[in-house]
C-alpha cells in the first residue's frame, strides 16, 4: 500500500491508521523467531533465528539455522508468511532441496552476520 511519508502529525495519523486496518492479519517478529522455515514441498528448511533490517527500515533477509547447524540467510522478497493466527510461519516457494544447494545463501549468512 502506497502510505505518505510520516514527517507531520496528521500524515503520521494517517499512516497509524491505514496500518491499522492492514495489520488484521499480522504476525510479530517475535512469534515468528525459532519457527520453521518451510519449502513448498513442506519439509523444513531450518529455524528462524533472525531478520536482517537496513537502515531505512527495510527488511532484506531472514537467517535461518539448518538442520547441519550451518546457516543461510533468505532474501525477505522469497519468503511468504502462511498460516492462521497461533500457527504463523514461514515459507519459500521452492523445495527444501533445492534451497540447500543454494551456496550464496550461506555466503549471504556469513557477510550479513560478520
């Protein structure tokens, strides 16, 4: 949704408000740490154990542990929030397989984490 820049009080009225109705069916940040990271075939990729933020406030990456102990950072543009309420997680639209054989996607954990 196109939102206007908060730089006055009523702009940021307006923006609290339009999240508002947006956020109906919203997850937290925190609900969603230590949850699976799923593919498309359903099986696990690994556990969410962090997002990446630039500034600007742009969510880039989630940093997902993998079954290994490795870990791989998701850009945020692949992964999809599913699920109801109490069972939010995460998915990518590919199977767990083939995002293992990703090796930028460890390379991309490892220069987001240093």
């Amino acid at each position: 949704a196109d939102l206007p820049d908060p730089t006055s009080p009523d702009a940021l009225r307006e923006v609290a408000s339009k999240l508002g109705e947006e956020a109906k069916d919203r997850a937290l940040i925190a609900d969603l740490l230590d949850k699976p990271l799923k593919g498309s075939d359903g099986d696990t990729i690994g556990k969410v154990r962090d997002f990446v933020v630039v500034p600007g406030g742009r969510l880039i990456a989630v940093l997902v542990e993998t079954p290994d102990e490795g870990r791989i950072a998701v850009p945020f543009t692949a992964v999809k929030l599913v699920g109801a309420a109490q069972s939010r997680g995460l998915e990518v639209p590919m199977t767990a397989s083939a995002i293992s054989g990703i090796a930028e996607l460890q390379s991309l954990a490892d220069s987001l984490t240093r």
